[in-house]
C-alpha cells in the first residue's frame, strides 16, 4: 500500500467572482479523507475551455485521483463534457439508460422534455457512465496513463448523492489506501502564540507521521493532530497517548475533545444535566439562538429567545426601567443582568444569556467605542456578567459575542450545577 493523492478541479465563472460560495470541495474533501486519501489540491477554474484543459494536464502529474465538479448542466456556457470527450479522446453518444432517466423524471413532473434536456443523456462514448438519481446530468469515469478522472455535476444534493453512493463504494477497485485519524480539542481564553508556547514540548515530541495545526477563530483555537498510517489500530493508538499529552497540558484552556462547535458543546451539557437555557439578545440580534437551533434535537435544552433590538422591547418585555437606561444606557452591566434575569422569568429556564453591545460600524461614543459588549449569564440563584472589547468588523464582532456569550454559559454551567 502507498498515499493515495486526489485533487478537486471546480468549474464555474461563478466560483471565481464570490457568487456562489464551493461548499463542494470541503465536503467531498472529508469524505476522502475518511477512505484515507489525502487531498493535495483544490483548483477553481472558470467556464474556459483551455484552462479546465490546463487543469487536467497539471493535476494529473501529481496525483492519481482527479474529482471535477460543474459545468454538465444544459446550457452553453457548460463546456465540460463536450471538453473530456476531446481532452479523452473520445465521441459522443447517447447512453440509452440516462435518457430514459431524464424522460421518466419530465414525465413525473408533467413538464415536455426538450432537445436541451435530452442532451443531458449524451456522454463521451468511453467513460463509465454514474447513474445520477438526483438529477439529470449523470456523472463520468474516465482512465488515462493510470490514473482516475470522475466527472461530477456541481449542484450540491446531486453530487453528494453521486460521491456517497456510486463514487466511495469504488474507490477500493483502483486503490488500496491507509487510513488518516484526527484528533481534535478546542481552547478558549488563550490565544495562538501563547498556545503554541505552552504546548512546544508537546509539539516537539511528535513523530513525523502525526502534525499538529492550530486553528484559531472566533476567539477560540481548535488544536488538531493528524495522522497517516496502514495499520489502523497501531495509527489509533499513537495518536491517542500523544493526543492526551496534549489535552493534559492545555487542561486549563480545555473547553471539548470532540470536534464540534462552541453552541454544540453548550447544548451537549444542558441536555446531559436535563437542563435549559433561552436568551435575551441586543446587539446580536438573534444570532445566539440562530446557533443553538442549527442542530437537530436543540429543542430538549433551547427554549427560546427575545431579539431586544429596539428599547422598548427593552422595557415593554424585559422589564429594564427608562430610569436605568437613561443613568448608564444600554450598553451596560446592569442592564444585561436584567434583561438576563427577566428572560430566564419569562421563559421559565433553567439558564440564560444576554448581551447588549455596540457592533458597529456606527454608534460608538469616546466612553463606548464599536465592539465595547456587556454578556450575562444567569441562573435562578445567580447573575454573572462580563465586558468584552472586541473593536473589529460589525459581523466579526458578531460572530466573537456570541462566541463568547456561550463559552461564558459554559463556565457558569460547570461552577453552579
């Protein structure tokens, strides 16, 4: 067995002006790092036939799996097809079982089919054809100088359902492969360069067949090592004592060992104590429980939220006095202890958050510049709050308060249980 090296080719004009933003690459990417083949590039071209071209000839000097994503839709800018079938050496022809296909599903949707749409079922007459049960464009296999080329449509349901059920299952027919095992932890309350000082030692000791990477966002660092071997169970051992050396020597900062984000490690503890939590947001408006409602089963432990933009939602729901709001304004510790304490009444929870914030980039005065937030937490029994300065960009600061609003729940949860 050897490393198996794959490269993703996207195509689209979209891809390159931030139109359409490649979630494709990063999926398909973890999918064949879980069959243990390493991706080595991720290339976007444009709708331009001799720099899909260049590509192909480029990728395929380095590696021995090439996945393409795009351009096999109906319409004239989608050039790749007719592109592999020359770039292959081929002709084409109408493969019988894809156009019937495509007629059954204009059929089922009552819709004439026309010449544009039968199109779909013409493929390069030496590719293998993939059956695609999402879509019309099917997808394409090709061999050439020892190497695989599979050609994927773009849309992202279409090909996920294409890699998941007739590209992975095949993969062991032309490679055999090690296996890759990951490791990851995340920190709060630390930054990168100090991170990376504490844990040098650690660092340091690391085979050559184990890397570690930090990966910081949000005002959090992921730490991931990651490893490459053939004999999985030796592979899953090494990793594990060195990856517990590690989450030793970082256990003040330690927030999970999984690989999951800040909202889901919130949950995970409501939901394992038989709690729950709501919150009561301002500057974020609504952002927080936008997180904690993204994952399936979030309603055993997320009750809701009231979006205070507005002062009177303020006062008329959350009970902060005019009185308070005119002697230290808004932005303030008193008022998010309130506007803690009143939802958690409200909402009858077992925890709650609050923020109230200036995002920026307007709104700032000398004493409360942009990023300047107030975050509480709040129990039945206690109300905890915190300044942040965070002084970046309206989303950034955004995306840092809620962040931290839920880290600081977090701590509260495991210092008052």
């Amino acid at each position: 067995m050897e490393k198996v090296f794959a490269s993703i080719i996207t195509i689209g004009d979209e891809l390159l002006i931030g139109q359409v933003i490649d979630t494709n690459s990063a999926w398909m990417a973890q999918e064949l790092n879980k069959i243990g083949i390493i991706l080595k590039h991720r290339i976007a071209v444009g709708d331009v036939w001799n720099d899909i071209w260049q590509a192909l000839d480029e990728e395929s000097k380095h590696v021995s799996l090439i996945l393409i994503t795009g351009g096999l839709g109906p319409t004239a800018d989608d050039i790749t097809k007719p592109l592999l079938c020359e770039y292959f050496g081929g002709r084409m022809v109408i493969h019988q079982p894809t156009l019937d296909h495509v007629t059954h599903i204009f059929e089922k949707l009552n819709r004439p089919m026309i010449d544009r749409n039968a199109k779909q079922a013409e493929v390069p007459d030496n590719c293998t054809v993939l059956k695609n049960e999402r879509g019309t464009a099917p997808g394409m296999l090709f061999k050439k100088d020892g190497k695989i080329f599979i050609s994927l449509p773009g849309v992202p349901h279409e090909m996920k359902w294409l890699m998941s059920n007739q590209v992975i299952p095949m993969i062991p027919e032309f490679f055999k492969t090690g296996f890759i095992e990951h490791r990851t932890l995340l920190t709060a309350g630390i930054g990168e360069s100090f991170l990376a000082e504490m844990i040098k030692d650690v660092e340091e000791a690391l085979p050559p067949q184990i890397k570690l990477a930090y990966l910081p966002n949000s005002g959090m660092v992921r730490l991931r090592l990651t490893a490459f071997g053939f004999d999985k169970d030796e592979l899953q051992k090494e990793i594990d004592i060195h990856f517990q050396l590690l989450k030793q020597t970082v256990k003040e900062f330690l927030v999970t060992d999984e690989d999951i984000p800040m909202e889901l490690v919130v949950g995970n503890l409501l939901k394992q104590k038989g709690k729950s939590m709501a919150t009561a947001e301002s500057c974020t408006g609504g952002y927080i429980a936008h997180l904690m409602t993204s994952h399936a089963g979030s309603s055993a432990y997320f009750t809701g939220s009231i979006v205070s933009y507005d002062n009177k939602i303020k006062k008329m729901l959350l009970h902060v006095t005019e009185e308070t709001i005119q002697s230290v304004g808004v932005v303030s510790e008193t008022v998010v202890k309130q506007m803690a304490t009143s939802v958690l009444d409200i909402m009858q929870t077992d925890y709650s958050i609050a923020v109230s914030g200036i995002m920026g980039p307007g709104g700032a005065t000398a004493e409360k510049p942009v990023g300047m937030v107030w975050i509480a937490v709040a129990n039945k029994e206690k109300t905890v709050a915190k300044l942040f300065n965070f002084r970046y960009t309206r989303q950034r600061n955004i995306e840092l308060t809620a962040t931290n609003a839920l880290n600081l729940l977090r701590i509260f949860i495991m210092e008052n249980s």
